[in-house]
C-alpha cells in the first residue's frame, strides 16, 4: 500500500473527469457571519451517489485487471463507499456485491440497489458488515475493494481537496469529516503537494473516536461506536489512511453528536442543501475551533447529502 503522490492525483482526476464533473465551491454570507471568516463549502453532496466517494470508486474499479473483473468486486459499507463501488461497477460492466449493516440507511440501499449491486445485509455496525465481506472475498474470490486502505482510492478522492485549491489558492484550512480517513488522507496528499501552508484539520464523533485516538496516539486502535453519523461511524482504524494522517494532518478534533446535529440543521438552512450528519461535522468543528479561525478564508467538505426523510425531521425538529 503505497502512499499516493500528486502525480497519482492527476492521473484519477484524468480517468474521472468523462464519468463526474467537478462539484461547486459556494460562499455562503450567513456561515461567513457565524463562523467570522471567509466559508466556502464544497458541495460533495452534488455528486451522483449524493458523495465524494464516487471519486475514489471510479479511479479504482478503471483500473481493475481483466481477471479481477471477471471475479467481480466486493465491498463492505454503511453506504457512501458502496454507493461508489456500485455506481463504478455500473459503468465498467463488472459485477459488485455490497456488504452492508442491518440497519443501514435505507436511501443509500435503495440507490446501491438501483445502481445494480447484490447487497449482503449482515450485523449491527460496519465493522461486523465488514469482517463478513472479508469472509465472502476469500470464499469466492472476489476483489475486496477496502474503504480506506486502497491507494487508488484516496487518489481519487484526493480530488475534491485538488478542485478547493485551484479555485480558492489562499484557503488557509481545510476541514474534513474523518470516519476511515481516505478524505482526510486525500486531502494532506494534495495540500502538502500544492500548498502547504493551508492546514487540514479532520473532526469525527467523540462517540465513534477510533480515528482520532489512532491520530494521537500513532497506533491502530479500536474504539467503541455509538454515533448516528454513519459516515464517521467505525470502530477500527484504516493502516494506510492512518500513515498519511501521522505525517500530515494538522490537527484532529472531536465534537459531540448534538454539535453535528446542530450543525446539520445550520447547513440545510443556510445552504438550502440536503447534508448527511458527516457532511456537517467540519462545521461543527469550525464551530468549536471558531477563535483560531476567525479571519482566515476556510473550506468545508460537504462530503454527502444522504439523509433520510426520518433523520432530517429528527436534525430540523431539534
């Protein structure tokens, strides 16, 4: 598992761009007032699959081998990574199965579904969903597509952070949701590469906080799970998004669930958008961190828009 480089990043931008277009970057007056500096959010939610995991998806399934094809492709997912899979197995005519949690987020199956993929319903959480696709990989062969340890991956969703910086070249942070990591990852790859004065600062749960104490702590480590933000919510570390992480990222903070919903709320109204609880965190986050971000130009990754009908009148009702 080789860290991606730039150059890696170019490359996925080129196999991307016949299949996804670039996603909007839009400043917003209220967060600007909110936040007391220059927010602009990137509209990941514009994609698709309602994500920017398609991205990665895309990258990785057109580089598939003729024999790995044939096999067909397996991934576990809460949605958002399955989504990506589903839709580039779509595209590239191979064959995908989707392990996913009992519970998951009914428009997210429904869409993996419409996109064409066998879905394998299995466990409480992802981790369990996805120590049963391990399984099923090695019993039929398949080509387990991992959400965060596969290079073409973070090069592909290293992208979006690409497109923030070639409109906006004076951003000063860039927020990121961080449930594997790949985001984040792609994120400190590009700005390392391109602008390294900009920050990157990723935010997860304090109740799903794997990533975060992996952060600090420079090893992998398992945490409990316990957060209704899907997006964020594992409770194992990803090794190669972890690499990338020690050496780049800035800085890693926590916020409660009741920040993410609220912050959540204060993005529908203010973007007029459709946002799922991870596209929210980085506002949380820029929230908390609201004193050493005060005149600085920010940009948040809306990473997704898919929330369903239930968890949007339980966000707005609050």
């Amino acid at each position: 598992m080789e860290v991606p480089t730039l150059a890696d990043v170019h490359e996925a931008r080129d196999r991307i761009a016949p299949h996804l277009r670039p996603t909007a970057l839009y400043e917003y007056a209220s967060l600007n007032e909110l936040i007391g500096a220059e927010v602009f959010v990137k509209h990941e939610n514009h994609q698709p699959v309602g994500a920017f995991k398609v991205r990665g998806g895309v990258n990785l399934v057109s580089q598939l081998s003729d024999e790995e094809r044939e096999r067909g492709v397996i991934a576990a997912s809460t949605g958002n990574h399955g989504q990506s899979i589903a839709f580039a197995a779509g595209i590239f005519g191979v064959a995908a199965t989707i392990c996913v949690p009992e519970n998951a987020n009914p428009i997210k199956v429904a869409s993996m579904r419409g996109l064409g993929a066998e879905l394998v319903f299995h466990g409480p959480d992802f981790d369990a969903a996805r120590e049963h696709c391990e399984e099923l990989a090695r019993e039929h062969g398949y080509r387990y597509v991992h959400s965060g340890n596969e290079p073409l991956l973070i090069a592909g969703v290293a992208t979006q952070t690409l497109e923030i910086l070639e409109e906006q070249p004076d951003t000063d942070v860039v927020i990121v949701p961080i449930g594997g990591g790949s985001g984040a990852a792609g994120a400190c790859i590009v700005v390392q590469a391109v602008s390294p004065t900009t920050k990157v600062i990723g935010v997860q749960s304090e109740a799903a906080p794997t990533a975060y104490r992996s952060w600090k702590e420079h090893a992998l480590v398992e945490d409990k799970m316990e957060t209704f933000a899907e997006g964020l919510a594992t409770r194992t570390a990803f090794e190669l998004p972890q690499r990338i992480l020690w050496d780049h990222l800035d800085d890693f903070v926590l916020v409660s669930d009741d920040a993410i919903r609220a912050a959540q709320a204060t993005m529908i109204e203010a973007t007029r958008n459709l946002v799922e609880a991870s596209g929210a965190a980085p506002l949380a986050a820029a929230l908390k961190l609201q004193d050493e971000l005060k005149g600085k130009r920010v940009a948040l990754i809306l990473s997704g828009g898919n929330a369903t009908r239930e968890q949007l009148l339980d966000v707005l009702a609050r």
